[in-house]
C-alpha cells in the first residue's frame, strides 16, 4: 500500500475510536496530553545534547533545552520485551514472568493504558509492541489491553516497508516507505484529532535497531564528518566506519520525527499542556568492550536517552544525574497526570522530583537480565548508581567501575584488593534489593562471549 493511502486506512481507524473520548472533554483543561516516543537499541550518548558533537540530532537538543534531561535514565532489564513489561506494568520481570524476549505479556497485568482510561484519558499506540509472544505472532484483539486505538506490529525489525494491525483488523497492512516516517505520519493524524481530548500516545520507533541501513538522506548530512568508535571498543571489535555511520543516521531520522511532533504541537497551540517523552528501551554496545548489541550491564547496553518536556510544569533547560529506572516510567507518568498508580507497582513514582517539588529521587536501579531459549547468552544481576556499577553472573562476580573516574569503563576492578569493600557493599546492597523485591530466580546461561553474540531483537 502506497504511504498516502496507508495514512488514509490509519485516518479511519482514528476516527473510529475517536467517539469514546467525546465525554471526557469536559476534563480537558485539568489533564495534560501524554506523548511517549520509544526508540529501539538508541544509547544515552547519541545525542549532541549528552556531549557526542558526531550525531547531529537538532531537534532532541531542543527538546532537551525546554525540559529536563537525565543523564542516568537505565534500561533495568536491557532487552526488548522485559523493557516493554516495565513500561506496561511498572513491576520487574520476575514479577510479570516477562522475563526474555517473546513473552506475552499476562492478561491479569494492569497497564498503564489501564489507568489512564480511567483518568479519562484517550489511548493510541503506534509501533512495534513485542508483548504478543512468539516474534511472528500477529497481534490480536486481546493484546490491545485498553489502546483504544494502535496500529502496531508484534516484532519485525524491516524498517523500510512495514506491515501493521490497525484496532482489531484480521490481517496486516504493509505500507511502502521508511518506518518512522509513516509512524509520524499516523502519530500527527492521532494528535490532531484528539487535540481537545485529554490523550496519551505511545509511539514505539524501530531504529536505530540493527540492521543498520538508513535512508540516503539521512546518510547524506553526515558527509565529510569524522566518525569515531568509543574508545572503550577494542581492535578486534571495530566495525567498518559505515555501521556507525548507518545507526548515527538512523538517529538523526528519529531527530526529524521528534521535530515534526513538536511542530505539530506548537501549530495546535497544546505545547504547553503536553508532556512530551523521549527514550529508548536500551542501547546497543556496537564492539564496545568487545561486545554487541544489549543485555550486558555496561553503559552503552543499560544507560538510554531520557528527555522530558512539560511546559506548565518541569523547568526548561534542566540536566540532571538522577537515577531513573525503567520500571519508574509507569508510575511516573501516571503521578504526572494524577492517575492512580496499582499497589503492586515496584517501581518509584519520580514525578515530585521532576516538577521541582521533592528532593526525593533514586540511590541506585537494580538490573536484571535472563536469556533463556534463544542461544548463548548470560543470565546476570547487578545495580548501578551514580558513581559506580557492579554485576555478577553464574561464574561470579563479572564487573566493577568506577564511573566518575572512568566513564568508558576501561577499567575492571574485580578482584582488585582495594576495591573488595567496595565490592562487597555493592553486592550486599544488591543482594538486598533482590530480597526486597521477591527476585530469587536461579542464574544459567552461557557465560558472556564478546562478538559471537546472537542476533535478538
């Protein structure tokens, strides 16, 4: 299907659904409008506005000077479908059973689409969901857990030329063109016709995800500029200048999207009462400590973009070192909208904190990965604050960094002397954590095999 045509096909499901918000206008001046935009694989450091001057990405610096930026905003589970149980749950994956990737996401879960709906709010989801089970699983109506509307696809990474479910169509829709594009496309149609609802909207990007092959014009910008590895990816994992050079491109496609919503918003007159979010469900190591892709507890696999914007109540132009967990974004965003937040939550509603009302953040985030079916791969714990991260798997005690004194962690201090009590507090305080969340799954996989890791989504 042509992308104008396809557009036309997700204008009609729009409208479909537009009628169950028509009541809930009278609440339209005391909600704020939600926009969560999700990227796929994107790294903290991507972004010019966290100090890499390489990718060019306008319009997230932007953003970033008009709200609050966090610097320590971690993936706690650094995976796809662990990631997106967090986001839909605000409880840990030991606690869903979403434990890996294609786990279907369990019926009985409240959602924050749940919640939402209940504070009167229209929902849409747009993008890839990946809670539907198995990778190949067409989405099913049972799946869309309170999107009053989505046009979604399970799990594909074939950025060009898309395939969608829109509400609850039997069968897919492929649309030609280049993914985030026509997600933006449906995501502009979406804004323009609940513009005077109380809305929430997730948009789920697919870049910048391996493959890595972006569109030529995006390529283009980054003609006669210097591309460099992160000096902690050795000789032996260095890659060819153009697969960096794809996923910085990838990034700046992404950059253009975040510009045409704000736009949108600005041309609408509902910046002001729109909290608008930009992250990513974890980042990607490309050959950093001799590694790729995620699921590993180094920055380049845990530390993920985190900007906010919301006018008529965050700051403009805020940089904070906050911990931010994956599994706080639920609660957080329901704290925002004055929402209530399930009992069962585990993870901290930060919303206080971001509008300047409460000094009270995060110590530390607890992280988590298992990888189980799916080839080699390395079931670990471990926990990160601001000064340091430590991680042990089925062998014993893996990592420890000091972060202030070596961000690229070149530095490995297990099993230096001088650093056993650091150790030993840092695994106690795990251990801990652990306890107090109900987490006691044994630890199996394969130990951790730098370059010849699988290709997982």
């Amino acid at each position: 299907m042509q992308r104008r045509d396809f557009l036309k096909t997700a204008v009609a499901g729009i409208s479909a659904t537009a009628a169950s918000s028509k009541v809930l206008r009278a609440d339209y001046h005391s909600k704020p409008n939600v926009i969560f935009l999700l990227a796929d694989q994107m790294r903290a450091h991507d972004m010019a506005c966290m100090g890499n001057s390489q990718v060019i990405t306008p319009n997230l610096d932007k953003l970033a000077s008009e709200g609050l930026l966090v610097t320590n905003m971690i993936a706690a589970s650094p995976v796809c479908t662990p990631y997106r149980g967090q986001l839909m749950t605000g409880r840990y994956g030991h606690a869903t059973g979403v434990v890996h990737n294609d786990i279907k996401l369990p019926n009985s879960e409240v959602t924050i689409a749940d919640k939402m709906v209940e504070a009167g709010y229209h929902t849409g989801y747009i993008g890839k969901w990946h809670l539907a089970g198995h990778r190949n699983n067409p989405v099913a109506k049972e799946d869309r857990r309170n999107w009053k509307f989505w046009a979604v696809r399970n799990c594909s990474h074939a950025h060009f030329d898309p395939e969608y479910w829109i509400n609850d169509s039997t069968e897919a829709v492929a649309v030609d063109g280049w993914e985030p594009d026509v997600q933006t496309d449906v995501a502009v149609e979406y804004i323009r016709t609940h513009r005077e609802d109380p809305f929430f909207l997730a948009v789920s990007y697919g870049p910048p995800h391996n493959p890595y092959r972006a569109p030529e014009r995006f390529l283009d910008l980054y003609e006669g500029r210097t591309l460099a590895d992160r000096p902690n990816v050795p000789p032996r994992a260095k890659k060819d200048e153009d697969q960096l050079l794809q996923y910085d491109a990838m990034v700046t496609s992404l950059d253009e999207c975040v510009g045409r919503i704000t736009k949108e918003l600005d041309r609408l007159g509902i910046a002001e009462k729109t909290i608008l979010v930009f992250t990513s469900d974890h980042g990607d190591m490309l050959g950093s400590q001799g590694h790729r892709l995620k699921q590993r507890p180094w920055e380049e696999s845990i530390n993920v973009p985190f900007i906010i914007r919301y006018p008529e109540k965050i700051k403009a132009g805020l940089k904070r070192d906050w911990i931010v967990s994956s599994v706080d974004l639920m609660p957080t965003l329901l704290g925002l909208c004055g929402a209530n937040i399930p009992d069962n939550v585990q993870g901290f509603d930060q919303s206080e904190a971001f509008v300047g009302k409460s000094p009270e953040t995060r110590d530390c985030a607890y992280l988590f990965n298992t990888h189980r079916g799916g080839g080699p791969g390395c079931d670990w714990r471990g926990i990160r604050t601001k000064d340091w991260v430590y991680a042990f798997h089925m062998g014993g005690d893996w990592i420890l960094y000091d972060l202030k004194k070596d961000p690229y962690q070149l530095n490995n201090l297990v099993g230096q002397a001088r650093y056993r009590s650091k150790l030993n507090e840092l695994r106690e305080k795990l251990d801990n954590l652990r306890s107090e969340l109900g987490e006691n799954l044994p630890l199996n996989g394969v130990l951790p095999d730098p370059i010849r890791l699988p290709e997982v989504a």
